[in-house]
C-alpha cells in the first residue's frame, strides 16, 4: 500500500514539470517559499557536497491549523529534468519521501494567521551523497492523501574546475551601450576528459533568472585542458537597469517606497508611489532582486510580520502587444499569472496587488510579448544600460561518457561593476 501512495504521488508531482530553478507554490495557502543557504542568506542556493553550508527551506502555510508536511528530494541533470537512470539510494541516505519537517512555529499577533516551517540539509535524518540539481516537493500528508503543494531547487557542487569569468560592455552587438557580454574559461584538468564538448557544459544565469539564462551555449574553442567561451553571441544579455525598492516594517506606517497603508477588512493595504518607465541610468545600491523579511512590529520576523496587499503601479500607455510582469528572486522568476499587472484605464497604470509578507523587496517590470511567451525584457519599463550592476552564476557540469548522472563541477557567482 505504500508504495503505491509513492507512485501516485510521483504523477501527481510530474504535472508540475520544473522550468528552471524556480521556486513553484502549487497550494495558494504556501508563501513566501525561500530557498537560500543557511549560512549566507542572500547567496544563490548552491553548496558543495560533504561541505559546511546547509540548504535552508523555508515557507508559510497560511493558516493555524495542524498540517503534516513530507519532503521528497530528487537528483535533475542541467535541464532540471530528473535523472532516471539514478536509484534514490545512489544520492539519498535516509528515508526519502517519508520524513516530517519539524520545526514549526505559528504567527503571533498577526492579523493573517500562518505557520512558519523551516527545513535544513543535509540534516541528522536526511544526506545527500551524490552532486547535482535537486527538485524538493514539499508534500501535505495532513489527511492521508499525500499531494505536492509546492516545489523548490537548489544545486549541490562537487568542485573539480576551476571558472574564470569576466564581462564586458564592449559586446558583439554594440559598445558601450545596452548589453554586457561574459567572457568564461573552463580548466578541466583534474578530470578525464575525452570530448570537452560533449562532456562539458555550463549554464550562466543574470540575477537569478531562467527566463533569460543561456543553457548550455556553444563554446568557442577548446584549449589544453580548458574550454573557453569568448565573443560568444550566447552570452550577450540585456543590461536592464538597478532593481527599484521599497521597505515596509510595519503595518502601521509606511517606510521607503510606500505612500500609505490602510486598513481594509480583513487585510492591510500599502500602495506605493507610481512608477514611471525610466529613461535614463540610475545607479543605486540594489540587490537585484532579492527581499528579506523584517518587520519592527516583533522580534522574530518569521513569526511577527503580517502579511499585506502591496499595490504596484507603473504610469504607461496600454500596449496590445503583450503584458507587464511584476519580477524579482520574490516572484521566483515566474512570468505566469500570479504576477502578471491589469491595465487600469482610470489611472492609466498596470497595476498589481500581491499579497506580501513585510520586509524589504527589490523589483523590476519585465515586458513579456505575446510572441515571445516566457522571455521578459527591461528595455520597455526599466530601460538597458550598460553600467548596470549585474550579478551573475555560472555553474559547470560534467557528464563522462557512459555515466549515469549529469554532476555540477563548479560554481561561480559575481557581480558586474563598470569601470
């Protein structure tokens, strides 16, 4: 009988294919579902295997009432497809799929009632013996009916290439003027390599994003024991701008960004100051992206900030063409509905009003056309500039001919600062 629940489960997980390494609320009830390392909060969710670093999982079940959640871990090549030909035993010692996550803790003084649950590993009942890319589906076992309600991905290195990475505004498409070009270097030699090409391949992100991630691109030629990617049109990418900001630590005033917050029945509202497409560079102090919760109204921001209806507004014209995307490491990068902004023609405004947890939230408005579904662009709301501070992680992955696994060998994360 139990495995049979298993299996059920696993199709049911299957109709949610992962897009990228992007965090996935399948229930309405999850949010603010971070995946992070413990030990370095704001970086990318990587850690080498057999190291000191955790990966932490963290989410809220808006509601007080008991609920008894399962983890499932499984190992993914650099598609984030699974990896079929691995047994669970082969990257998973403990009991996979069966574990409860402990620690918990329920809201206090909180108009919105919610559950804090916090996971880390590897931990005393779970380890992970094998790299690469994990899929985690958070699973409620609360009435025997297990389900997935939501899914989250971090990456495990087993460090055996050294990456070196550079990027330019001098690019293949212009000068100095809208796109920054990576310049990487692969040194391989630890490894047995026989076809680098085949064998070898990387990924590089922009702040975290899949939308516009280059997957695998084409190196440009093979050196004694490196691969090198240089004037490489695959790795060209829009500059964007500096994310915008706002910080809101209470409900009872506004802070950075905010115009005001109101009381509406059940829920507090904050509406920010309406933005405007830039038009030029503005250079600020950002984090591309990320949020941290924080709140002045207690003391422990995981149990202490409520939750609010945050109304965005961005002042442009109505276009036919296609859609304005609320976007940061909050939204986990995904251009689907939840984030998607109505045009208001009263106000003349794309508007949104997520539901957010207090805290400090950088973000951007990506256009995402109707025939290029999936793929955001800055140009129309925040404009591309090359000063713009990017952060960018590449990581490298092996697979040796007649292996079993795609293994992540390397991992790098920096950030572009133009001279």
């Amino acid at each position: 009988m139990k495995t049979k629940v298993l299996i059920t489960l696993t199709l049911c997980v299957l109709a949610f294919p992962a897009k990228g390494q992007r965090n996935t609320p399948i229930s309405s009830s999850i949010r603010t579902l971070r995946t992070f390392v413990a030990e370095r909060p704001t970086a990318p969710p990587i850690i080498e295997l057999n190291g000191d670093e955790h990966i932490a999982v963290e989410f809220d079940h808006l509601t007080h009432e008991y609920h008894r959640f399962l983890y499932r871990i499984e190992h993914c090549d650099a598609d984030w497809n699974v990896s079929e030909d691995l047994f669970e035993s082969d990257y998973i010692s403990g009991n996979n799929g069966e574990e409860p996550i402990d620690q918990e803790a329920q809201s206090l003084n909180t108009m919105q009632q919610y559950t804090h649950y916090a996971l880390r590993l590897p931990n005393e009942r779970i380890d992970i013996t094998l790299a690469g890319n994990y899929r985690l589906t958070l699973i409620d076992d609360t009435e025997g009916e297990p389900r997935p309600v939501a899914q989250a991905f971090f990456t495990v290195v087993n460090p055996k290439v050294v990456i070196a990475a550079t990027a330019s505004t001098d690019t293949e498409i212009d000068r100095n003027d809208t796109h920054q070009q990576l310049t990487v270097r692969l040194n391989f030699n630890q490894l047995n390599v026989r076809d680098p090409r085949k064998e070898l391949s990387i990924v590089v992100l922009q702040n975290r994003r899949y939308d516009n991630a280059a997957i695998r691109p084409t190196a440009t030629a093979v050196a004694p024991s490196a691969l090198l990617w240089e004037h490489s049109r695959e790795l060209i990418f829009p500059a964007g701008n500096e994310y915008r900001k706002f910080e809101l630590l209470s409900t009872r005033r506004g802070n950075f960004g905010v115009d005001r917050v109101r009381w509406f029945d059940p829920y507090y509202h904050a509406t920010l100051f309406v933005d405007e497409p830039r038009r030029n560079y503005l250079y600020d102090e950002d984090q591309d992206g990320l949020s941290v919760i924080r709140t002045t109204d207690g003391a422990d921001p995981d149990t202490e900030a409520d939750y609010v209806f945050v109304h965005f507004a961005l002042r442009t014209p109505r276009r036919d063409d296609g859609d304005f995307y609320l976007n940061g490491n909050w939204t986990d990068d995904r251009l689907d509905a939840q984030w998607r902004m109505a045009y208001d023609e009263a106000s003349g405004c794309y508007t949104a009003a997520p539901l957010l947890k207090l805290g400090y939230y950088s973000y951007q408005y990506l256009f995402v056309p109707h025939d290029r579904p999936g793929t955001g662009f800055t140009a129309p709301a925040e404009g591309d500039y090359y000063q713009t501070e990017n952060e960018y992680t590449i990581v490298a992955y092996y697979r040796a001919q007649g292996a079993r696994y795609e293994e992540p060998v390397g991992a790098l994360t920096f950030k572009f600062k133009s001279q």
